[in-house]
C-alpha cells in the first residue's frame, strides 16, 4: 500500500475502477450494465399501464365492499411480476433456448394434471390449487409454446432450409396444448395459443399458398366444429354473437345471452368523447356490468374517460406492441426472432379479441385485456413475455449456435 492508500501504486481512483471491473459492475455486459442499457421509456410505459388498471380496479370495485380489496392484490401482483421481468430480461436468449423444452413439456404435463386433479370455477376446470395458490397452467401454456416453436426452427432452419415438412412438427408442437385447453373447455386461450404460434410458423417461411389452404380448411371446419365440438354455452355465445352482428330482434333481451354486451355498450356510450370522470361511472359503479374487473375492464375506462380516454389506452398498447416486434426483427438470431416475435403476438392477441369482444364485434370468451385487467396468471404470463422481449433488446447482437433440436 501506497502513502495515499492505494494498491499496488495505483491511486484510490484507480484502485476503485479495478476492483468494480473486477465484480462485472461497470461493464456493459455485467448486471449493473445490463439495467442501464434496458429501454427504460419502454419499461415506464409499461409501469404506467398497469398502475391505470390499477387505478380502475379501484373504481369498479369502489362501491362493492367485497370487492374492494382487489386493487391492492394486483398491485402486490405487479410489483413481483415487475421483478420477474426484469430479472428475465438480463438473462441471455441461450438461457431462454436452455428452458424451452423443459418449459414446453412441464406446461403440458400440467395441463393433464388439471384434467385430473384440476379445481372448477366458472363453469370450467382451468386451475391447479398448489397449497394455498390457484395456477391456470393454461396461460403459462402461450409462453412454453412460443419457445418451444423457437428452439425447433433456430435448429432444424439450419438444417433442412424452409421445407414444407419441418412445419408439421411445428403444428404438432401447437396443437397439443392447444387440444388440451381446449378440453377444459377454455376457446379463448386454445386460439391465443394457436394464433401466437401461426405467428411463428408464419416467420419461419410458411408459403402462401399453404396459408391459404389451412385457411379455407378452417374455414369449412367452422360449422361441424359449431355443432359437434363446443359445448352448448360456447354455441349460445356464438349465436349471441351473431345476433348482435345482424341486429335480430330475438336475442336482444335483457335478461338473455346478450345481456352482458348490451350493458358493455351502454358504458362506452355513456362515456361520451371525455367520460364521466374517474369514480363517476354509472354503469361502473352500479355493477350493470358483468365481469367488468377482469374481461370487461375496458367498459370502466370508456365511460369514466370516453373515448379519448379508451383511445389513449389502445395507444398505448399500439407504441408497446409496435416496439416489441421491432426488437424481435433486429435480432441476430433465429430464436431470438421468433421467441420475441411470438411473446409479441401472445400480447397482441389477447388485446384485439378483448376490445373486439367488449365492442360486440366478436363473441364473448374469458379474454384479458393485458397489464389491465385483474389476475394474478395472465398478469406473470403478460410480464414474462414482456420480459422475454427486454432479454431480446439487449442480446439482440447475439448469434446463437445451431446445437441440435434439444
């Protein structure tokens, strides 16, 4: 040691960066660095959004006593999935493309636990009660697929090019957790599933023209699905659905199927071009509408901020999704690539079918409105996408090797 304190004749300074060097502080590749160089612009959209579903947690449950506690779950909720995704962001896509199996065959073994052993609720068996938590394997289902798909296509597009038949593994990899929310029965996320993991397959450089033929297939599936495979409350969403498309008279009731959109319709009316004001909602505050914390969140803030409002909100998710496929393009990978572009389409999924359910333009199915609407699963499932593409943006340089299908 030196008269002036340092080491070795370095200075104190010196000294100072050697050792933080040492701990992988200061470099861009370390923790700390890692958290400096994350889109925090990106990041405090996200915060902002959930704390205004907070804020209409708050509202919709503000004259129901039994309700009124559901703010502060998901808040408490937030704050842990804020921490998952921001550790799962600094962790490298090899990590990711590590997990990917082992999250895609945990998932469905879960799945055929909640045939078996799963807790009904809401006319559905969709949750595992693990102690004193209730789990829907269902959502984590959306994420296990979207890895999956990529680990398969980052190997066997180095091998085999873009040939037809690699895809039939892709479909086979979508199909079976799609098959088995299915049976739970939840239509919902059967076509989220579906939908984010087409999204995949179609960046992996499906042809149009065999787009187009599965395409016209499901469109003639359509009705012997309709009438041998849904059960009878998803036919008489359906028929609600079409009634309301249509404008006939007979399904228009208040006390019928068509109830809960009719009321769905009358909050966003109510609420004009600037809304009634937070806490003012009549629709809201009166509980006219059905499920209006979860699936129905966005009736709440159409009528309490109308719609500049609910339009400020689609904004949002817009600059949110928009980003997010960005950053999946840039990647140097081919996981990369398609694991962020498939988290992006799980988000965007679920925020088209929930606005269009809520306007009437597609049947009602339990669809959340992400980062919006209470629950503790989707709300993990939303921030772990999230998370998946942070850890994209900041390893998107990273060009991983093709170290075989597992």
């Amino acid at each position: 040691m030196s008269r002036d304190g340092s080491f070795s004749g370095y200075s104190r300074g010196e000294a100072r960066t050697r050792t933080a060097r040492s701990l992988n502080f200061d470099s861009s590749s370390g923790v700390l660095g890692k958290l400096g160089r994350l889109p925090w612009g990106f990041i405090l959209l996200i915060v902002a959004m959930a704390l205004i579903g907070i804020a209409m947690l708050y509202s919709s449950a503000y004259t129901n006593p039994a309700e009124q506690h559901l703010w502060k779950l998901q808040l408490i909720r937030f704050v842990i999935c804020f921490g998952i995704m921001i550790v799962l962001a600094l962790f490298p896509l090899s990590w990711w493309m590590n997990l990917s199996w082992i999250a895609y065959v945990g998932t469905v073994v879960l799945l055929l636990a909640v045939e078996f052993f799963g807790v009904t609720g809401g006319g559905a068996q969709r949750w595992l009660k693990i102690g004193p938590v209730a789990v829907q394997p269902s959502e984590f289902a959306k994420l296990a697929v979207t890895l999956a798909l990529a680990r398969y296509y980052h190997a066997m597009l180095g091998v085999n090019g873009s040939r037809f038949v690699i895809h039939i593994g892709a479909a086979v990899i979508i199909l079976i957790p799609a098959a088995l929310v299915f049976l739970q029965p939840d239509l919902g996320t059967a076509l989220a599933i579906i939908a984010s993991g087409g999204v995949v397959v179609f960046l992996a450089g499906l042809s149009g023209r065999i787009i187009l033929a599965g395409v016209a297939a499901a469109a003639a599936a359509v009705w012997p699905v309709y009438q041998f495979v849904l059960e009878p409350y998803q036919r008489g969403r359906v028929d609600t659905f079409l009634a309301q498309l249509f404008g006939s008279s007979g399904a228009s009731t208040s006390l019928g199927e068509s109830y809960q959109i009719e009321q769905a319709k009358i909050a966003i009316g109510a609420g004009g071009l600037n809304g009634k004001g937070w806490l003012q909602g009549i629709q809201s505050q009166q509980d006219y509408v059905p499920e209006q914390h979860t699936d129905f969140i966005l009736t709440v803030i159409a009528e309490e901020f109308g719609f500049l409002g609910a339009t400020a909100i689609l904004l949002g998710f817009a600059i949110l999704l928009g980003w997010s496929l960005y950053t999946a393009l840039q990647s140097a990978s081919n996981f990369g690539r398609f694991a962020a572009a498939g988290a992006t389409a799980t988000v965007a999924f679920y925020v088209v079918f929930n606005v269009a359910m809520v306007l009437g333009l597609l049947p009602v199915v339990g669809m959340p409105l992400p980062l919006i609407s209470y629950g503790g699963t989707a709300m993990l499932t939303a921030m772990s996408c999230f998370g998946l593409i942070l850890s994209a943006y900041l390893h998107r340089d990273d060009k991983l090797n093709t170290t075989g299908l597992f």
